[in-house]
C-alpha cells in the first residue's frame, strides 16, 4: 500500500529535494503545497499519512496553519511534523501544543535529509524503507 506524504513549504527548492529521496522510495508519494491555504485544501482533498509543515511561511506561519488543520474535527488524526530552520525550544513547544507530531529541524544536506525521513517513516510506517 502506498503512503502518501505533503510538504507544505512556501520553498519550492524543499520540494525538490524531498521528491529527490521519495523516489528512491517505491511506496511513498509526495505532493506540495506553497502556501498554509493551499496545504490545507490538499490536506482536506487527499488526506496524506504524513505531512510536513514548515514553520516560516508568508500570510499564514505554520503554526496558524496548525490550528486551522485541527480545527477540523475530520483531519484531528494527521500526522504533522513541523519542519523549520528554527530550532527555537518555544516554538517546538507551541507546535506540540497545537497538536503536532513532532518537530524536525531542515537539514542542510541531501544525505541528512534522507536519513530524517528515513528514521520517520520507519519510525511512522515500519518495513516501509
């Protein structure tokens, strides 16, 4: 069964990359959103195993993103991961606080980036990597 995984990232080159490791991952698809709104409605229409979600977004952050997402009562059970250059404790505090998985910190390679997401979808999907 496949898994379908959103980057919601307002950074088209996140995008390139994540597709970049997803290929290498026969039963994992991934789709993108630039924006919070545009996220949201993908996560309403497809409703993905995983998301990630970056935190500094223009018009709407990823934190009010969050609890837009929450405050549907039908998407209470979606996995999201906050993804942000920040690793500021606060933030990760609230994004928990609003209902987040967890918090990932952006990589600055290729090869970490593969190992984060390879360490999350065993960790969320066992045998799926």
């Amino acid at each position: 069964m496949k898994r379908h995984l959103l980057l919601i990232d307002d950074d088209d080159d996140e995008f390139d990359l994540l597709t970049t490791i997803v290929g290498e991952i026969p039963l994992l698809e991934c789709s993108y959103a630039n924006s919070g709104l545009k996220g949201i409605a993908l996560i309403e229409a497809t409703k993905p195993d995983l998301v990630l979600l970056d935190m500094n977004m223009p018009v709407m952050n990823g934190l009010e993103c969050l609890k837009k997402i929450f405050k549907n009562n039908e998407l209470q059970d979606t996995r999201i991961y906050m993804y942000s250059n920040s690793s500021a404790e606060d933030l990760k505090q609230q994004a928990l606080q609003f209902g987040a998985t967890g918090c990932l910190t952006k990589p600055s390679t290729l090869d970490s980036l593969r190992s984060i997401l390879h360490k999350l979808l065993n960790d969320t999907f066992p045998g799926l990597v």
